[in-house]
C-alpha cells in the first residue's frame, strides 16, 4: 500500500511538471537579438552599427537612430543560425554514456518584420518624429511561445536557445537639441499563470479537474541619444579637430527582461491525502536577457565608415531571480557583469551595393564551474561576420527603392572546463564527471525592405 502511495504522488507531481515543460523546443536564456542581431547588418556587422541603424530594428537596440534618415521601410527578415554546441568528456567517479561530444544542434529558425515611419514633421529642418515596430516568432510561427526550464545530467548551455515571441515599439524625435536625436522604445515580455485543482486516485488517474491558464504582458523599456559632435558643437561651419565634423556618437540604455511561468496546483487523493489537498508550486523564468549600457562612435572616410562599440551586460542581476526559481534555486549559479567589445566597417561600393564587415569579443557571464542538478555551461566567444545590401532605386511593381540584403556570421566559442553534479549522483556532493565547453555557430540572415 505505502508504494501504491508513493507512485500515485509520484505521477501528480510529474503531471504538474509536465505544465511547465510541455514544448519539445528547448527554451532558455537567450535569444536572437542579442546573441546574433536582427537582420543582415547587424548579423554582418556583429552587431557594431546596431547603435546606428536608421531602420526598424532601431526600435531594439537605440530608438534615436530611426531619426538618422528621414526614409521610411518596410522590411522581412528570415534567419537561420546552425548551432553545434559541444561537451567533450574528461572524465571522472561516474561519467555518462555519450554517443559523441555534442549536446546541441538545433537550428535558430527566425522570420522577423519591421515597420519604420515617419509620423509628424514634414520639414527636414524642423523636429521630425518617427515611430517603429518589430514584430519576430520562432520557428517561421511553428513555435510562438516556447517555455521549459530543465535540470540536466549531461550539461545544457545558457545562451542559444528558442525564442519566445518577439515584439517592440518605439519612437524618435530628431533635432530635439541642435545635432541631437532622442528615442524610446518598450519590449513585450509575459508572465504566464496556470492553475489545477484535481482529485486522483492512487494510479495517477484524475477526474474533477479544473485547469486556468492566463498571462499578463509588462514592458521592458529602452533609451537612447545620437549626436552629430559636429553641428552639435559647431552649427553649420567646421570647428573640430582632426577633421571630425562628420564624427557621430551614440549611447543607449536596454532595461533587463525575461519572460515567467508559475504553476499552482492542488491535489486530493481521497484516503492519501484529503481535503484541503496537497499544494505544489513551481515557479521559472525563461529568455531572460540582461540590462544592457553602451556607447559607440561612428566616423565617417569618404565611402568608408567605421564604427567600434562597448557595452556592458549586468549578468550578475540574474543570480538574485535564479534564487527564486524553483528549478534552478538549488544551482547557486554565480554570474558576473560582462564587457562586450565591437569594430565595424561598411563601404559604398556604388549608389547600390554596400558592403559591411564586423567582428566582437565577449566574455562569458558564468563564473561558476559547478551548478548542482541544472549544469550550466557557457564560454568565451569570438563573433565575425561579413554581408552586403543592393539597392533597387525603382523596383518593379512598387515602382518605389527597395533593397536586398545579405549576411554571414560565424562564432567560434572557446574552451571552458566544467563540473557536472547531481544530487542524485552516487558521488555527491563530489562531481559525477568533467567535460570541455565548445562550439561552433553559423547564421545566415537575409531582408527584403520596402523604402518610403
């Protein structure tokens, strides 16, 4: 009788985390904004004229550069990033059974639109403002929503995982100060809610169910500012330096987001466990992506410009919400705030073909080496990418310019040893097995944009 108790218990607990975990895509903390960029010069740039961009994935990364360009668009985006993450056994008390070293190779599968329009002043020299939108899924719409946080015997990588629904809106002024343009921006994030109260017999069978599920939106916010150092401390003639007139700098604030699962339930099996019933809660949070500060310099050469980047990523902010949640709590995962470094180039090869250029450094935010049952792994990594954009000045059909774009991203993650450990490990608290971090990763990001 007490293992029939055990077994009935046994399956509404794992009912009650199946809630959480019911999407065969893995979720996790990370996504494509970020970890690759969005659209052809951001992915073939690293990310290096993110702060830059005049189109409409400004909204993201610095609202105030839609008011670089007074040209409306309209743009589709589909991007593919090849993952093959590796954890190559170095053995141990009790290591696992491997086929081979990778641990992941799914494929980042994105379709992404954008929409930036100008929506008040007519006049270029007057205080225009614009308004952007971006909306981006997983999967081509396969997979809106994907949420599972998992505990893992082989290892799981932080970053470089599915992405839940992706939408932003924001908007700039220009001239706001002579040579200077503000905007904000908001990202949608979700807190998801559900609720089961059942009655189950000791097989695990329920009747009398009552299942809720609801979810409440919040927003993230971003800022940012562009200024022409030029006209903004020289007006229309030329007092700077070195002949740095031309010279624009950009700084812009990213506030943290990530998107909440929590499950209530409450479960009476009669003669076990009566009324009021027993209470589970799980508690989890999914995509989390960092507050983000940085700044970056743009200097224009005749067709050439060139642009390098710094930002700093408050990692460490994630170990307090970790704290709380019911899957990883036990990890005592630390993270650090990371450095992330960035050089672009892009030339004006004729009135149509651009070619663009960048590579980043960025240091892993995990300083832990063990985290018990969860194991996460993460490394050092090297980001290059090359593209180029062909613009059309009347395409057929619209009868209006429309450009075609093009990028390739490659990122080399470095080696980082590792400790897998498990509560359940004959060995524990010891480590059951050490294993090597790497990997390689491979994006290709193509656009379609209709100017105005």
């Amino acid at each position: 009788m007490k293992n029939k108790k055990k077994l009935g218990c046994f399956r509404v607990v794992s009912f009650v985390a199946i809630l959480i975990a019911s999407t065969d895509s893995v979720a996790g903390a990370g996504d494509a904004a970020t970890n690759y960029g969005l659209g052809p010069e951001n992915v073939g740039t690293a990310l290096a004229f993110s702060s830059f961009n005049a189109g409409p994935w400004a909204v993201y990364y610095n609202p105030a550069a839609m008011a670089r360009s007074p040209e409306g668009e309209i743009s589709a985006i589909l991007q593919y990033g090849d993952q093959e993450l590796r954890a190559k056994s170095l053995g141990g008390d009790a290591p696992l059974e491997r086929e081979n070293d990778v641990i992941s190779n799914s494929s980042s599968e994105l379709l992404l639109l954008g929409l930036k329009t100008r929506i008040a002043g007519a006049s270029d020299k007057g205080t225009p403002v614009y308004f952007g939108l971006n909306v981006g899924v997983d999967e081509y719409t396969a997979n809106i929503l994907p949420y599972q946080a998992n505990t893992s015997e082989e290892g799981q990588y932080l970053r470089y995982q599915a992405q839940p629904l992706y939408l932003a809106f924001g908007g700039a002024i220009g001239n706001v100060l002579r040579g200077v343009d503000l905007g904000v921006s908001a990202r949608l994030t979700l807190a998801a809610k559900a609720r089961l109260e059942a009655v189950s017999d000791l097989a695990g069978n329920t009747d009398s169910e009552k299942l809720s599920l609801e979810a409440s939106p919040s927003l993230s916010p971003a800022a940012g500012i562009i200024i022409r150092t030029g006209e903004f401390f020289c007006g229309s003639s030329s007092c700077m330096p070195f002949g740095l007139d031309e010279l624009e700098a950009s700084l812009f604030w990213r506030d943290e987001s990530n998107y909440e699962v929590s499950v209530d339930a409450n479960v009476v099996i009669p003669g076990v466990i009566p009324d009021p019933g027993l209470d589970l809660a799980l508690t989890t949070i999914d995509a989390y992506q960092p507050e983000v500060l940085g700044g970056a310099l743009l200097l224009p050469i005749g067709k050439l410009e060139l642009t390098a980047a710094i930002e700093q990523h408050r990692w460490s902010q994630l170990e307090k919400k970790f704290a709380g949640d019911t899957v990883r709590d036990q990890a005592s995962v630390r993270f650090e705030d990371t450095i992330v470094s960035r050089l672009g180039a892009n030339y004006q090869w004729s009135d149509a073909l651009k070619l663009f250029a960048g590579v980043a450094v960025e240091d892993s935010p995990l300083k832990s080496r063990q985290s018990q049952d969860v194991n996460l792994l993460d490394t050092d990594k090297t980001v290059l990418g090359l593209g180029a954009s062909y613009r059309l000045a009347n395409a057929p059909l619209v009868d209006s310019p429309v450009e075609i774009a093009l990028a390739y991203q490659y990122q080399k993650l470095e080696e980082a040893d590792f400790d897998l450990t498990s509560i359940n490990s004959p060995t524990s608290p010891a480590p059951y097995e050490t294993v090597r971090a790497d990997g390689d990763i491979h994006v290709l990001s193509a656009s379609v944009s209709l100017k105005f």
